[in-house]
C-alpha cells in the first residue's frame, strides 16, 4: 500500500469513498512470514500491523500450499486485463487504473458496492476467462483468498493510489 493513503475498515456508510485502490495476490506466491511482509486479518482483523518477516511461518505456509504458486505469465496477463475492463464495462464500474503483475494486481475502481464483493466479483471474472481461455485448468486456483482495499474519500488520496497503480509499479510487463 502506498504510505500516504489511509486504510479504513469500518463499515462506514454515512459517506461513501470516492473509489477504492484494490490489491490481491496469485496463489502461493506471497505468504505469511515473506520478506514483504503481509496482513494476517485472522489475528488483527483491523489490519493495523504487517506480520514481520519469519522464516519458520513462511515454511509452514509453504507446506500447507496444495498446489505449486501461481505465476501470470504475459498471455494471463492479457486475459486478466481484458476480463477486468469489459466487466468493468459491463457492470457501470469506473476503472481509473488497472496494473496485472505477475503475481499481484492492482486496481483503482469506483462503484456502489462494497469493496470485498468488488474484489471477489472481478476475481471471479477474471478466473472465468482465464478457464475460457484454456490458461489454467478447472481446478487450479489462481488467487489468494480476500485482498485488500483501502477506501480512498478524497481527491488526495484518489490521485496517489491512480499515480501508484499507473506509474510506480516499474516498466510495463509484456502481454505476449
């Protein structure tokens, strides 16, 4: 997450954010005790604390995996994209800012709904094109569980989360 937008986990419904940066990871491919760091919401359900780095907790996610980690190669990353933007298209959502990585995606979207269902529709969009497309197979998962979303209420925080998502995430990953 970048270091000036603020994280609100409350259900606050008096006033309604501007839009939400959105972010989640392939299977397998960031876990508890990695040396980024994560959020473990099971034991901080506010998400106030990254779990440090760990060794011992990252071998034991890694022996719990029940299938090798999920890397999107440039032809998923096309898929991905695509998905996201015609069913953004389809369902009225405003996608400001879209980056698909090869192990993580990042998302600006501005929407009616709330955050966790966003996150899970658009996953589960993507994921259906990518089984259409004959890139992953029927039972291979393709995303962690959950992702995070940080509301962003105003035009500050908007425009750094689009200038993290479109501009500080390195060189353009191919599609091809």
């Amino acid at each position: 997450m970048h270091p000036g937008l603020t994280r609100y986990h409350f259900g606050m419904r008096d006033f309604w954010p501007k839009a939400w940066l959105l972010t989640w990871t392939t299977y397998g491919t960031w876990l508890h005790g990695d040396d980024r760091g994560s959020w473990d919401r099971k034991r901080d359900p506010e998400a106030t604390e990254f779990v440090a780095p760990n060794i011992r907790l990252l071998a034991l996610r890694r022996s719990q995996l029940k299938r090798e980690p999920l890397v999107i190669s440039p032809a998923m990353r096309k898929v991905v994209r695509e998905a996201i933007e015609q069913d953004c298209e389809f369902r009225k959502r405003h996608l400001y800012a879209l980056n698909v990585h090869s192990n993580h995606v990042h998302a600006v979207i501005a929407n009616v709904a709330l955050p966790e269902k966003l996150l899970h529709a658009i996953k589960a969009c993507a994921t259906r094109q990518l089984r259409k497309a004959q890139l992953i197979g029927p039972d291979r998962p393709v995303w962690t569980t959950g992702g995070s979303h940080t509301w962003l209420f105003n035009d500050n925080e908007f425009q750094m989360a689009v200038d993290y998502v479109r501009n500080q995430q390195g060189d353009p990953l191919p599609e091809t």
